[in-house]
C-alpha cells in the first residue's frame, strides 16, 4: 500500500503539465475532420492524420490513440510502445539513483495506466515498467517555485498615538531599499497609511486599503466612493479609483500588469496608468505567457505579451505551456491547435 501511495504522490508532481517536458514543435498536432496526425508549422502533412488523438512530442515520443487506447510512436511514426493503455503522458527526464555517480542516471520515462481507475505506473521508452519511478528535480515543476501562502496571526501594534492620528493600525509593511516601516491604519472609519515618522503618505479618505503582494512589486488597493485603484506603496497614486475591479498580475515577461474592469468593460494596464490591452472585453484572465480575452460573444480569444492577438473565435483557449501555440476548442466543440499568427492546424 505504501509503495502505491509513493508512486500516486510521484505522479501528482507528473500532472503538472508540459512545461517540464521538451516540447517538439517541429511537428504539431494536425486534425482532419476527427483524425489527429502531424505537420510542421506550414501545416505540411508529416505524419498522416488516421489517430483518434495525440499528444505533442516530448523527447522524440508522442502518445497516439487507437480506438480506446493509448500508446506511443517516434517520430518516423512507427508504434514504438502498443496501444493498450488508457492513461499515457508524455515522456519526460527523471533520475534513478547510481552510487558511482553523482546525481545518478538521467532516463526518460512516461505515466502510464492500464485501468481508468487503477495507479499509474512508470515505463521507459521500451514500455518496461520501471521498478520504481525516477526522481523528478522539484525546480522542474512550476508549481514548486511558488511559495506555499502562509497563513497570518492577527498583528497587535504599540505605537503611540502622535496627535490622535488614527484609531487603530489594520496592517504594516516595508519597502525594497529602505528600513521605513508603512502602517495602514483608520480613522473615523476611513483609511490611510503613515509612517514611523508620522508623516501622512496616503491620506485617511478612502473606505478600504489592503496591501497586495502577488505581484512582483506590492502595491495597494484603495477603494473610495465603491470603486477601486492602485497605489504604490510610498503613496503615489497609480491607477485612479474609478473602476468595479483591480487586479494585479506578475507575467512570464517579468513585468507587473494591473486587470481593470470599468463600465462593464475589462482592459489591461501597466502599473503607470498605460494601456496594455486598450480594448475593452468582457472578460480577461491571465494564462502563462498572455491574457484570454473574452468577447461579448462569449467566444475567447487571446493576447500574448509581443502584443500579437488572436480575435474572439473559440469557445476555449488556452496556450501550450511553454510554446507559442494555443489549444482551442473551436465552435463545433472540437478540440485544436493555432499559432500566435492564427495558422489553424485543423480542417473541420
């Protein structure tokens, strides 16, 4: 039981996507009607679409679909590993233990299941089922380098009152570069922050403050008169109180953008005030490497941080992790790949 609760645990870190694999986007999923097969980026047909689905390459190895069933072929399109599972993931790098050598051996190795219900197991590109499965390295696995939320006791202050300057201190933070202490405080039911000076650095007029820190950079929400917007955490105002919804986001390029919903509209900034995405939608989600936008239509499109866009079409989008492709789901409810040009590697 406990070796079956060991690989289970192996295989929630396997789940976590294609962004530890090397995806191959020389040869791209293609769709013909219900049959899968490949082409390269001209959607020049390399291997004949005749599965019933794919995946996308991962270490010279895609997993394929025959009738119900799962197996795996290399690149020349020869079945490599038969079709008999119903759960297969794609090849990746993991490491098995060598007392001669440090870190041990490098291997390639796949998740696999002969039920739908049963443990996964590991197998290697012969389809041997390994005795256990290789170590995977914990920076490997994007949700790793994400630190786990902590959660936070309730802070008590003693400061003196200087003046009756507040009624009492709700939060505290500092600022990169400087041992100024910031305490958000309120008075009379409004609030402000002021530091250990008592030097008023946002004045005690809005209904709401709380510090943000998801981003690279932390910022504050304030609300005043039920709209919200962005202050810096020295005090200077960003993005002005006038929308329904902020909400910051840290992106793959490194910089910090604020999501802003005003007059029923959403849109992108940065955090100085500039618009990012200047046209309004209905709704915008960040999604890795760009933002889903979502027409009025309900249909979803897609904006990556190059500023090239794909227009509302899709009922779903969502980009490959660590290509400039996207999954959709086109009107039909069929599943598909595009390019950030908007090259359709389908035929209906």
């Amino acid at each position: 039981m406990m070796n079956r609760l060991i690989t289970l645990a192996c295989f929630l870190l396997i789940t976590a996507g294609l962004s530890a694999q090397q995806v191959d986007m020389s040869m791209i999923p293609y769709r013909q009607g219900d049959k899968w097969g490949f082409s390269d980026a001209d959607k020049n047909i390399l291997l004949a679409p005749k599965y019933n689905e794919v995946q996308w390459f991962s270490e010279g190895y895609a997993a394929v679909k025959i009738g119900p069933k799962w197996g795996y072929i290399n690149k020349a399109g020869k079945l490599i590993i038969p079709a008999k599972y119903t759960v297969a993931k794609s090849f990746r790098k993991g490491y098995v233990p060598n007392v001669g050598k440090e870190g041990g051996d490098s291997v390639l190795f796949a998740g696999v299941s002969l039920k739908a219900d049963g443990y996964e197991n590991c197998i290697n590109t012969k389809g041997v089922v390994t005795v256990k499965c290789p170590a995977i390295p914990e920076s490997s696995v994007t949700e790793n380098n994400v630190p786990a939320q902590t959660v936070m006791q309730q802070k008590t202050y003693s400061i003196l009152n200087n003046n009756g300057l507040f009624d009492k201190i709700v939060d505290d933070y500092k600022v990169e570069g400087s041992d100024e202490t910031y305490y958000i405080a309120q008075k009379n039911n409004m609030y402000g922050v002021f530091n250990t000076k008592f030097d008023t650095i946002v004045p005690f007029q809005y209904e709401e403050i709380k510090l943000v820190k998801n981003m690279g950079t932390p910022y504050l929400t304030a609300k005043q008169n039920g709209m919200y917007g962005i202050i810096s955490t020295q005090g200077q105002m960003r993005i002005q109180p006038e929308n329904t919804h902020v909400f910051g986001v840290k992106a793959s390029d490194g910089k910090d953008y604020i999501i802003v919903k005003r007059n029923g509209k959403t849109y992108v900034k940065d955090v100085n005030n500039n618009l990012v995405i200047p046209d309004g939608y209905a709704d915008i989600v960040y999604d890795n490497g760009g933002f889903i936008v979502t027409g009025d239509n309900n249909m979803r499109g897609y904006y990556f941080m190059d500023n090239t866009s794909i227009k509302p079409k899709y009922s779903d989008i969502k980009q490959v992790n660590g290509t400039k492709y996207l999954s959709v789901k086109t009107s039909a409810g069929k599943l598909g790949y595009i390019s950030s040009t908007g090259n359709e590697y389908f035929i209906e």
